[in-house]
C-alpha cells in the first residue's frame, strides 16, 4: 500500500535565485528549475521576495505565477508593494512575516497582539482576493487568540528555537511547538512551519506536531541538493514526511 504524505513539501528557491544573481545572467534558471522541482514531487514552491531583490526578483514573482503547477506560496513583509505585487499575482498562498528591509534571514514571529489591527487590516485585502494567508509566529500559545481574531487561516511555526535545540534535547525542543500547535487546532488554524528543518531534525518534527499541513524548506534543502543531487533530495525529504 503507498504511504501518502500527510504534511506536504514546499520547496523555497531563493538560494537558487542568489546563486544567478552572484554572476548575472539566468543561469541557473530558477523558472525551468522549479518546474523540475515539482516534477522530483515537491508539493509546493516557495518564494521569499525582499525589496533590495537581492535573490528573488519581482520579474520572478510574476513569471512563477505562470510556471507553479503545485501550490505557489509567497513570504514577506505586508509594505504596500508587496501588498499590491501578491494581489495582482494571486498566489495559492501568502505568508506574512515582520521581516525589515535589511534583516539577512526571517528571524522572529509576529506579536500578533501588538501588532491585531494592522495584520487583521492586511489579511482582508488577501482573503477577499481569494488568497489563503498564513502568518509567522513564534512557539507560544498565548498568541494564537490573537493570531485567530486576525482572521488568517494559517500560522507558520518558526522553527530556528526547535532546529538548534534539538541535537541537545528533543523532547525540550518540540515542546513549545506541539503546544502552540494542540492551541492553534482549537481555534480552527491550520499549520505550516518553517526555518532551519532539515534531513536530521524533519522527522520527528512532523511525527510530533498535530495536524502539520506543510513545511517550507530552502537553505538546508538546496545545500544538500549539491551533495545529493535536486531530484535525491527532494525524495529524502519527502521521506521524512512519511
């Protein structure tokens, strides 16, 4: 009997984009390389947009929306352009994150009690689009009323905390998560995770967080894929989901 997958794969490609960009041109070719990515059975592709365009280009954004056959997902900080970039794209899904302009790498959830009016503001525009939203959040149950009263349908568990504590202690690492994640499915959220998963932490992760609909896996997942090979990996990750 084949084993389905409860928590799909999205594979988020801006280290592919930073790789083009480092030497101009279009190689390697991130359009043609997501339709690959699918193909290996990915189950979503991921992108992360940032104002200085310094991986993902806006020309990107765009011409994805044409090429995503699975889920398409777009991640950023909700300014007016991105607002209006996500709006015209239309994507499966939009994830918001406090990111500023010149942060290196998402490194912290929404405090989604300061910061109610604006997210709920925010995630009308995208639900009246017929855009699903997830939000970023930290492991913390004592935000998911608030997340919920914004009206987003998802939250997306930032998951650095879990990856470096788990080598130490697992079962202290998951903890936070699995309660955030037992309080969001009493509110009626959906969950995602995100940041820092990889071949040795992915697995008792997704065994151990109830109702876990998708994770998003970039840096990790593109640097094996130069070990492994992009088809490989996407299959060992796959794998783990199991």
């Amino acid at each position: 009997m084949e084993i389905i997958n409860k928590t799909k794969l999205s594979v988020n490609i801006n280290k592919l984009a930073t790789i083009r960009n480092a030497r101009g041109g279009n190689n390697p070719d991130i359009i043609k390389f997501a339709e690959k990515i699918e193909s290996y059975g990915a189950e979503g592709i991921t992108i992360h947009p940032r104002p200085d365009q310094r991986h993902i280009r806006f020309d990107d954004v765009y011409a994805l929306k044409n090429t995503v056959k699975t889920e398409y997902n777009i991640e950023g900080y909700p300014s007016e352009d991105f607002i209006k970039m996500v709006l015209e794209v239309k994507p499966h899904q939009v994830t918001l994150v406090p990111d500023p302009p010149d942060v290196l790498t998402s490194n912290a959830g929404w405090d989604t009690v300061k910061h109610l009016d604006f997210l709920k503001e925010t995630i009308a525009k995208f639900k009246a689009a017929g855009i699903r939203s997830s939000i970023f959040l930290n492991p913390d149950p004592s935000l998911i009323e608030s997340a919920s009263n914004t009206g987003t349908d998802r939250i997306e568990l930032y998951t650095e905390y879990y990856a470096v504590n788990f080598p130490s202690n697992k079962e202290a690492a998951i903890k936070p998560y699995r309660e955030t994640a037992e309080k969001a499915l009493e509110y009626g959220l959906g969950i995602n995770a995100g940041h820092d998963l990889d071949l040795f932490n992915l697995k008792y992760f997704a065994q151990n967080i109830p109702g876990l609909l998708e994770v998003s896996i970039g840096h990790a997942l593109i640097c094996d894929a130069l070990e492994y090979g992009m088809s490989n990996t996407i299959k060992m990750y796959l794998n783990q989901l199991k």
